[in-house]
C-alpha cells in the first residue's frame, strides 16, 4: 500500500500551540491560534504487515538509506523512542498504537523523501503521521486524519523531542487549516482560501539551536516574573490572535471589494507585522538565537524586494528556514532563482492553492461494450477513434482524454485494465511508432505528434484489474497508486468537451474541488428519460464562496440509474423544471476515504443483481460521511457504448470542428 504524508508550514502562530497549552495551568493567557498547510513535498512510502517486527527503512532528501527491525512489544519500542535518535518518532507511534490497539508488527519503507530535514517543516512530525497512517490503513483502525494527528502527538510526546500540537497539522495534508490551542482542548478547521498564495521557503543555510530557543521562550510559562515575559505571552496571545483573525478575513474573501493581489499584499504585510512583533518581544529572551542576522539578510534582501510582499521565519525562529510571500507564480520562480545564485540558500516552492491540489487521475478502462461487439473484441472501445475538434486529428478515445487531464495540470495518469487488453494500451502509450511506419506519416503535425506520444506514455501507470467485478471494483483496485490523497475520477468511454469559452470539463471540476474544499461530482441537466442510463443525485442548489463563481449543488442522494418514476418521486431538484434531473457526467474529484468504503463492499461481497461492486454506493457513503458537492459542467459528455452513440459523437465532434476552423 502506498502512503504519502508532506511537510508543513505554519503560515502564522509559530509557538503559540504550546504557550496555549498553558492555559491549563493560567486560565489568564490567551487561546494558541496557527495557520497552517501542508508543502508540495513530502515523504513516500509503501507499507505492509509484518507478524511479528517494526521494520522501517528511511530515505533522506539526499537519497542515504537506513534500516531498522525492532521487536513489536511495548518494552522494545519505548526503550528505542526513550533513547532518541533516527527511529525514536517511528517507535514512539508504535509503542502508542500497541498500547491502545490489538496490532501486529508493519514493514515501512520510505523509499523517496522531498521534505528538507531539519528545517523547521516538521519531518519528524511526517514520519510520525506516516507510522500513525500505516497502522490505521493496514489494520483498518478507523481513525480520521485528526485521529491520526493524536496519535503522532502521543508517539513523539514518548521521544526527547519538545514538538507541539501544531507539528502534526501535515496529517491533514496540503489543506490549509487553522488550529487553536486552549489548554489540552485543540481545535481544527478547514480553511476556504479566496487566493492563491506562491511561498519560497528558503533553506538559509545556517545553524541555529532549537533546544536553546524553546528554553529560552518557555522560561516566560505558565506566568509570568517580569516583562519581558509579559512582553512574550502578549505577543503569542493577543497580538497573534489578532494577526491571525485578520489573515482568515482575508483569505476567505470576506471583504468581496479587494482584488486578489490586494489579499496577497496585504498577508504579506501581516507576516511583516508578525515578524516585528517576534523580534520585539521575543528575541530578547533569547538573543544569541533569535537575533538571527541569516534570516534578516534574506528578507531584507534589496534584489528580492520588487517581488515579494512579506516574510517571516519558519518554525522556531532564529537562523534555520524563512518563508517570503511572492506577488505571483512567475515571481516565486525569480525569487527561487535569486535565494539560489545571488544569496547561496536553498530555495523551496510552495503554492497554498484554495484547496488540495490533485495530481492523480484514475481512468477506469477495463470493461467490455458488448453492444459494440464485435468490434469491441477487437479493440476496446476507449480505443475506437474519435475526432478531437480541438486539432481534427483522429484519435483514440482514451488518447483525447488523458491529453485533457495533463493540459489541466495533473501529473500521474492511472488506467485500470483488463490483463488481456494491457498490450492494446502499452501499444499506444508506451511503444514508439516503427521506423517503417513512420515513413507513411504525413509531414508535420502528425509526424511531430507520434514524438509527443512517448511523452505523453511517460505520465501514464498501469493496473491491472484481474476480475471484472464491475466499475466500483475498478476504482477500488486504483487505490494502491493513489495511497491516501485526493484523485480525479474519470470514466474511460465518455468523450468529453466544454463549450466554447468555458475551461476544460475536468479543470471545471478541479476548480470546484479547490475552491469547496469538499469531493465533487461533475453533474449534467438531463430528461428523465436518461435517468436509467445513467447514476443520479437530488440536493438542492446553492452559491458557491465569493472566490468561486459558479452555483453548486448540496448533493443529499446519489441513486445508481434510477428509474423514472423513482426519479420523479425521490430526486427532482427544486429550481428545475418537472421532467429535468441532475445525471453523472462522468468525471469526480473524491477524497481518498472513498477506497476504504469500496473496501467494504470487496470485502463483505455486496454486489448488485448483475454481480458487479457498484460505485454510487460507497459515492453515497462518502457524501454522509464527508459531503459531497454537485457541478452542473459547462459542457458536453459523448458516452461511448453502441453503434448509435459511437456514430453521432464523431459527427457532433467533426461538427465542432468545423465551426472552430469558421
């Protein structure tokens, strides 16, 4: 099983996690409050159960590994975590998970790590979500990412390590979240982001003492003996809960007449203004650390100014990492290259985009179109051609597609097969046109488009779907490549195209999934005579947040092709005339908990009455559980699956094509 867990940033709060704590002991302090987010990077890993050992081999971001079995019994594990050093997190979340869990031993192999180490990003808290992660998913302990996050607390609380509350946010992942801290009560909540903000996070190459700072910092806890801790507590109480409020009313788009890069500059002087008030109050507590003549060179850098609007330290302050907000992507990537040439630090790019980025796509692609048979026996149907009006090429299906998806930004393409029909794909996607052949292909854009196919091959990944247990069952064997992000879902025998002036129909689905924060079925008005053909929500609709345009759809059903008279009684939508329904258009946005639903169904063998593992299902556990938003696409969606179809999609699409070239 594959499980990724990144690094986080705390955006605002550093240290106030713990001086809320505090609040335990002097009700008189104020509430911690940290904005915090997941980073682009991370740490990958595959893990599996293991009888009797923890078996754990690391890699650093340089690419050294190392490896450790430790017996899994209580005393073993807490005699390793006691000790510290590079398997305490591992054996400290080990040791809590066996205290409070009937488990058995894991294997985890962290084979890939992005995250810097040691740099106030919270790797320790990483691999301690990442254990916390794998014993939950292999031993189906049921635990949400907050569950998760507890655990990872606890097992690092067994360590040397003075972690707080806030380092554990990285179980959420690339979600951004404020989390409050009073006493021993800690509160997280997912944060709807207006704008996108563009980080370099900056190695600044330098030394700095953690331990000496914490001393420093929490010798003015729990009350105060003088001013200068009185100066500290105000500074992470009131003043940072006041930083704090403002940065929320403005990432949320409250105050709808600020322009977006009006939002960014003025966070950015929020991490000016934080900045100020750290080193005014809190340096002095400890100067040898927090004067930190590193960090102050870098943000006051003359040559980085014109492209950001503020700056701050990362984590316990002094001279380890630094965060400068930039106006934008492209001046990210200047100040990236700057950090880099002109001031010798490590640079990092971090986008904090209005909700989870999703990198992944699952194509579903091994069925079989009987009412296309026999052609369907010779060539699977998402591999009949079809003209894509966007260029007049003929395509095959699955071609046109997985193009749309990588124009739309994602990284990894997923096909769930059939063993028998790999080669068919491997064909297209992975071998290269004969030298023979080539010599047949027309100069130009078609000779420079079997070029571009290897590349395109290159993005794409392989499962095969060993019984043909239906479209729930196919999603569900996707789950190992995926691991536990988010995922775009798109079905295989549906050609899709927007309308003119509109996005693609899959960036329309993507853009909702960052902006709602919640999964996302893409949605198509349809007469009720289609219900059958195709599965079927009710709900109602809503606007969505300033920051996105559109109206979405509080979805409360997802019915699996319906009847009509079913439909009519139980799924009719207020707003719509009487014989209009909302349909599936075929592409989805789901959190990744929808595996562990189809799970479920695997495992206990509910089927429907043609045998298969139905998908709407588990959608519509995933909605009761999570939520779940509707969009109605600002397009068309062509399915694939007779004669009929097959025939009056190519001359809708030759169609298009024509109007375009007009």
């Amino acid at each position: 099983m594959e499980v990724f867990v990144p690094g986080r940033v705390c955006v605002l709060g550093e240290h106030s996690d713990w001086a809320g704590k505090f609040r335990s002991f002097n009700p008189a302090l104020s509430a911690g409050a940290t904005i915090v987010t997941g980073t682009n990077q991370g740490l990958f890993a595959r893990v599996a159960k293991h009888a009797s050992k923890l078996i754990v081999t690391s890699c650093d971001n340089q690419g050294r590994r190392q490896r450790a079995e430790i017996p899994m019994d209580a005393r073993s594990l807490l005699e390793v975590a006691r000790q510290g050093g590079h398997w305490a997190y591992v054996a400290g979340v080990a040791f809590k998970m066996l205290e409070e869990h009937t488990v058995g031993g894991i294997e985890i192999d962290n084979y890939r790590t992005t995250l810097p180490l040691k740099k106030g990003l919270s790797s320790s808290a990483a691999i301690c979500v990442l254990t916390a992660r794998a014993f939950n998913k292999l031993y189906d302990l049921r635990l949400t990412p907050r569950g998760e996050m507890e655990y990872a607390y606890q097992g690092e609380l067994v360590t040397p390590s003075q972690c707080g509350r806030l380092d554990q946010a990285c179980a959420f992942g690339s979600t951004p979240v404020l989390m409050t801290y009073d006493g021993e009560f800690t509160t997280v909540e997912r944060i709807t982001m207006a704008v996108e903000l563009h980080f370099v996070i900056v190695d600044l190459c330098a030394a700095k003492d953690t331990v000496q700072i914490l001393e420093g910092l929490q010798s003015a806890y729990p009350k105060a003996q003088n001013d200068l801790h009185r100066g500290l507590q105000r500074c992470l109480g009131e003043l940072n809960k006041d930083i704090t409020t403002r940065a929320l009313d403005l990432l949320s788009g409250k105050d709808p007449s600020l322009s977006s890069e009006e939002i960014v500059a003025r966070v950015g002087a929020l991490l000016n203004e934080a900045q100020a008030n750290f080193d005014e109050l809190a340096a002095p507590l400890c100067p040898a650390q927090l004067r930190a003549p590193v960090l102050h060179k870098c943000l006051e850098f003359p040559a980085l100014q014109p492209y950001i609007v503020g700056g701050k330290m990362v984590g316990a302050g002094g001279d380890g990492t630094a965060q400068l907000l930039c106006k934008s992507a492209d001046a990210a990537n200047e100040v990236a290259r700057i950090v880099k040439d002109e001031l010798k630090m490590d640079p990092l790019l971090l986008t904090i985009s209005p909700g989870s980025k999703i990198q992944t796509a699952v194509i579903p692609a091994g069925g079989f179109a009987g009412m296309l048979f026999p052609a369907s026996q010779a060539c699977k149907a998402e591999l009949f051609p079809i003209l894509d009006p966007s260029d007049g090429i003929l395509k095959p299906l699955i071609l046109g597609t997985v193009e749309q998806l990588l124009q739309a930004g994602l990284e990894r393409i997923v096909l769930v097969v059939q063993e028998d029909d790999l080669g068919q794909f491997e064909r297209l996607f992975k071998q290269a046109v004969t030298p023979a052949n080539a010599q047949h292909l027309p100069e130009g854009n078609l000779e420079a488009y079997s070029k571009r196919l290897i590349d395109i091959g290159r993005r794409v990944e392989f499962v095969v779907q060993e019984q043909q247990w239906g479209f729930g069952h196919a999603v569900y064997c996707a789950r190992d490549k995926v691991g536990s992000v988010p995922f775009l879902l798109v079905l295989g025998h549906h050609v899709y195209v927007a309308n003119k002036g509109a996005k693609t129909c899959a960036e329309q689905v993507l853009d909702a999934h960052r902006f709602l924060g919640t999964s996302v079925v893409g949605l198509k008005q349809s007469n009720v005579r289609e219900v059958s053909k195709f599965g079927t929500v009710s709900g109602s609709f809503r606007p969505g947040p300033a920051s996105f345009p559109l109206d979405v759809v509080s979805v409360t059903a997802v019915v699996e092709k319906p009847t009509p008279e079913f439909a009519q009684a139980n799924l009719h939508v207020p707003s719509l005339p009487d014989d209009t329904f909302l349909t599936m258009f075929g592409i989805y946005a789901l959190d990744a908990n929808i595996f562990e639903l189809l799970e479920h169904d695997v495992q206990h063998n509910i089927r429907t009455d043609r045998g298969d593992i139905a998908f709407s299902p588990a959608l519509d556990r995933l909605r009761q559980n999570r939520g779940l938003s509707g969009l109605v696409i600002d397009g068309e969606r062509f399915p694939i699956h007779s004669p009929e179809t097959f025939i009056n999609a190519n001359a809708a699409l030759l169609e298009k094509h024509k109007n375009a070239q007009k």
